[in-house]
C-alpha cells in the first residue's frame, strides 16, 4: 500500500512571446524614426522590453503619441475591461472564428486557421464551463461592495468580497488574455504573408500551436473549477488479490500517478509506504 499527498503549487499560466509583439507594433507603425514622434513602450509583467526601436521606457499601458495627442494600444486588463471582448486588426472574435466553421486538424498541420479555430473552440468552452454571462454581473456588483466606505468595519466579510472579486477578476483576465494573443498571433501571420516573411511566419504558427496545446490544458482546469478542486488531495494505491504481479503493479501505478503530479505543477509527498516481499508494495 501507499499514501500519496498532491499539493498544487502556485504558477504562471501566461504565454508571452516579447518578441513578437515587438515585431508586431514595429510593422504597424513603420514611421518610428519620424522626430514628430517621441516616446513608445511595451511593458510585459511590469517590464519594458529594449528594441532599436523603443526610445523610451514608462510605466502603465504602451503608448505611441505626438504632442497633439495619444493613443493606447495595451494588452493589460483591468476591472472596467475584463468583459471586453477582444479582436483582431480586422473585427475578428473568437464568437466569429467559431461561425467560420474553420475546419480543426491535427496539430501537427501547419494549419493557422485549424489552429485559430481549436483555439476558439477552447475558449468558448473555458467561458461556457465559467458560466461567465453570469461572472459580469456578478463582478460589478463585488466592485459595488468593494467600494463601499464602511466596507472593512467587518473584516472577515470584507475579506471574504476581496477573494471572491479577486478570483473572478483573475479568471476573466486570464481568458481575455489568451483572446488578446490568439489575435496577436493571427494579426502576426497575416502581415508575415504580405510581407513574404517565411520565419515570422513560422514563428507565429509555432506560437499559435503553443496556445492551442495549452488552452486544452485549461479546458480541464475549468471543468475542474469546483470550490474544493484547487485543494491538496490524499491518493492510496492498494495491490489487492494477484500476489506479486499484482504488487508490481501497484508500484508501477503510484510512480505513474506520482510523474503524471509533478508533471503540472504538484508537489507530491509519499507519507506512508508498505514495500512486498518480492516487488512492488501491498
């Protein structure tokens, strides 16, 4: 027999490629060594990424302007954008993607539009699963409270808002965010073709079949979205009848569940353990 406890550890789920989205801003607006303008930026997780083209770093949302007037073009999300819904240069969403009816492939084509459309289709689940018509309204009137002056004269009800707006907040900011770079990606492809760019072009398809395998991954996580699912979980492996075969085989389950842990980001710790006589464990 053995006893195993699985702790989920904490991680980042982001997919940021800064150089691509540099090449991105770099094609849309060519005319950076124009003196009538002055300042760009792109801050990526609270940093500004260096390029020949970048004159100088600043805080906040990316911004390309004159003295005249400015303009935002930011990927960053916050609590009056989180039910936005995102698109590409040309009005495309992910509601749009899906009505095309782009055929899905196998991964391994080389396929964007097979690619864009899983894509889509996962985030349409993720958003079906979250019930997230119902996050909106939901979120706003967490705000609402959050804003109320005598909010923390009770503190365990104030933290008690604070968590549940915050996780809200995180789900939907997650979700908008692969939106946000399943756009980039195809804007990327787009303008690789008219530019005859063979590796941006490869770059993005690469970058688009990173998402895809990765929203797979998030559409269990949102399946598994329960109040208890994120908690640590005690798993026993018991060989049963069979005798030493079965006892092997015991064993070779445990280090199966044991790789397959560690492998998406638990810890895992083995707190009890009864060996057999010949092989595996009872």
């Amino acid at each position: 027999m053995s006893s195993l406890i699985l702790k989920r550890l904490r991680s980042s789920n982001s997919i940021h490629n800064p150089t691509l989205r540099i090449r991105l801003f770099n094609r849309l607006f060519p005319s950076f060594s124009n003196p009538h303008f002055r300042k760009f930026s792109i801050p990526i997780h609270n940093q500004s990424v260096s390029d020949t083209s970048l004159v100088e770093k600043h805080k906040g949302f990316p911004s390309y302007y004159d003295e005249n007037w400015r303009f935002r073009c930011g990927l960053r999300l916050w609590s009056s954008q989180a039910a936005v819904e995102a698109s590409n240069s040309d009005g495309l969403t992910v509601e749009g993607i899906i009505a095309n009816g782009w055929v899905i492939y196998e991964e391994e084509e080389s396929d964007w539009k097979s690619h864009a459309s899983s894509i889509a289709q996962s985030i349409h689940l993720i958003k079906k699963r979250l019930r997230w018509k119902k996050l909106i309204p939901k979120l706003e009137i967490l705000s609402e409270q959050l804003n109320k002056p005598d909010l923390w004269n009770d503190p365990g009800h104030a933290g008690k808002i604070s968590r549940e707006h915050g996780s809200i907040m995180g789900k939907m900011k997650e979700v908008n965010a692969f939106e946000q770079q399943l756009f980039e990606h195809i804007d990327m492809i787009k303008l690789s073709r008219e530019e005859n760019d063979a590796e941006l072009e490869s770059e993005s398809l690469e970058a688009l079949l990173t998402l895809r395998r990765h929203l797979k991954e998030k559409e269990l996580e949102a399946l598994l979205s329960g109040e208890q699912d994120p908690c640590s979980c005690f798993i026993e492996v018991q060989a049963g009848a069979g005798g030493t075969e079965s006892m092997d085989w015991a064993s070779m389950v445990m280090q199966m569940y044991k790789k397959w842990a560690e492998g998406r980001g638990f810890r895992v710790t083995i707190v009890d353990e009864m060996p057999g006589e010949l092989a595996g464990i009872k």
